[in-house]
C-alpha cells in the first residue's frame, strides 16, 4: 500500500511526498514519524518536495519548520 503527504505551510502553499520517497534500506517509514523527523532536524536540512499531488513534475526545497499540518492520503 502506497501512501501521498499533503503538506501544508505557513504561508498556505502544498507540497506533496509519495511513499517512494520514504524508503530506508528498503523498508517503508510511517508517514507521521519521517515528517515529524524532519521537522525536529534529525532526518536532515531541506526536504524535496513535489508542487502536484500526481507527484509528478519538477521538485522543490522545502523548509521542513514552516510545515503546519499534514494530510496522509492511502493508495491502494
């Protein structure tokens, strides 16, 4: 099962991580724990982040700390 993460920052603006994006070694990261990691710094600086909810396209920096919520939608 797959997985899209709506993001949502201060500002208003989304950006969108698919689950492929959240490997380690293989093995999938919960949702909730691998955004929350990057927002208290531990999984790194800047997150590349798509601009569609089709995850397609170009991707962009984003500032981790200006994230005010977030959204897991679950794919089949």
């Amino acid at each position: 099962m797959g997985f899209v993460i709506e993001l949502r920052m201060m500002d208003g603006t989304k950006f969108y991580l698919g689950s492929e994006q959240m490997k380690s070694f293989g093995v999938q990261d919960d949702p909730y724990s691998y955004v929350y990691a990057c927002i208290a710094g531990t999984r790194g600086g800047m997150l590349q982040a798509f601009t569609t909810s089709a995850l397609t396209g170009d991707k962009e920096a984003v500032n981790p700390r200006m994230i005010v919520s977030m959204k897991v939608t679950y794919t089949a």
